[in-house]
C-alpha cells in the first residue's frame, strides 16, 4: 500500500513538472503546495519505522537492507526540509547528511559500529522532533488546529523515539508530557472532543522536552 502511495506522489511530481515546462495557462498545485497539504502528514512517522527497521537488519548482518532503509529514512529527511522552518534546517541538513556517510559506508562493505549506527539516528528522531514542534507552532499562529493537532503528534512521536537510541534519556516529566501529548493529539484526529487550554500544555511540554534535550545534548558534545 506504501509503495502505491510513493507511486501516486512521483507521478503527481511528474505531472507538475510537465504542466510547468510546456506552460500551461491552467494554474496547478506546486510541488510545495502537495506536500505541505497532503504528502507530511502520511508519511510525518515513518522515520522512525525505518530506524527501526534499520537497525534488525544491521544485527542480522544485512548491511544492504539496512542502507536501504537508511536511504528511505533520508529521502523523509529530504522532504520535510523542503518545509521547514529557518529554526530546524540545520539540524536536518546535519542529519542528512549524517545518514549519507552511513549509506555510503554500508553500501561500499564497511559497517559503521553500533554505537554510531545508534548515535545518528537518535540525532535523526530529535532533529524531527524539533522540527514537527516548530510546525506545531507556525500552524498555531496561522490558526490551523488540524495541520497543528498532526504536526505536535509528530513531535511527541519522534521526541520519544528519539530516547530509544541514546543513552541520554528523557527527563521523566518530559517523557510523561510527550506521551500525554500524543494521548491527546491522537484523540482529536479521531474527532473527539478537546480542550484549548490542554493542546497549549501540550505544545509547551513537547517544547520543553526538546529544548532540555537539546542543552544536553550540546553540552555532551562539548565535554566528548
């Protein structure tokens, strides 16, 4: 089903591209238009499946599965920076680029260790965590709930995926605040009812979770 989803979105690429080099008066949706109305909020958590998937091929020894899944989780990368705010495009070029030094070195026979393999996704699950925040907060500003309600379950997603890979953990509130927002922003996709007042704690939980993160993070590769 996955792949006939890819195959839909190359082809409306294609048609796009097409429509715009023979200059057709008709106005059509840009590629930007696709992904920022449809495209993210199908595949906003499918990263951290790939990692995970990744990660049972490289214990197996599958080196070329795992560069594969690898290289889809890239690809995201790729797309979501097509759409990020200025705060976050650092951070997912770092990452990108990251996943490329791994592919290479996975596809040409030398295998990364563990502890590197481990490192760059949990690089990978905050970068997306911090970017998906800060979408929660633009949709915020512009009044879009629903864009809002996706791009925080994202966020608490990735946020928590994130401490799966690293030996630097959540703080236990923040781990509690990431799961009560996915609890909530979960709830309001399937059209229950929700509090104002409840979405705002929410956002400044993820909030906080990430920035705590990020100031450990930075002082863990300052003192390596």
């Amino acid at each position: 089903m996955k792949r006939m989803i890819v195959s839909f979105f190359l082809a409306i690429v294609f048609a796009l591209c097409i429509s715009q080099t023979l200059g057709a008066e008709q106005k059509h949706e840009t590629l930007e238009d696709v992904v920022e109305e449809e495209i993210w909020i199908i595949f906003a958590h499918d990263p951290a499946g790939y990692l995970h998937d990744a990660w049972g091929n490289f214990l197996i020894g599958d080196m070329q599965d795992t560069a594969y899944n690898i290289r889809k989780t890239k690809a995201l990368l790729k797309l979501e920076a097509t759409r990020a705010e200025k705060e976050t495009r650092d951070d997912l070029a770092a990452s990108i680029k990251q996943l490329e030094g791994l592919i290479t070195s996975l596809e040409v026979g030398t295998a990364p260790t563990r502890k590197a393999l481990r490192q760059a996704f949990a690089q990978t699950e905050y970068a997306l965590s911090n970017h998906h925040y800060h979408k929660a907060l633009h949709y915020k500003a512009k009044g879009d709930y629903d864009k809002m309600i996706y791009a925080l379950d994202a966020a608490a997603t990735h946020l928590l995926h994130r401490s799966t890979w690293a030996d630097l953990k959540l703080d236990p509130n923040d781990a509690l605040a990431a799961k009560e927002a996915r609890s909530l922003t979960r709830k309001a996709k399937r059209g229950e009812k929700w509090l104002p007042g409840k979405l705002h704690e929410a956002i400044e939980g993820i909030g906080r979770g990430i920035r705590r993160l990020g100031d450990r993070l930075k002082q863990t590769k300052e003192g390596s």
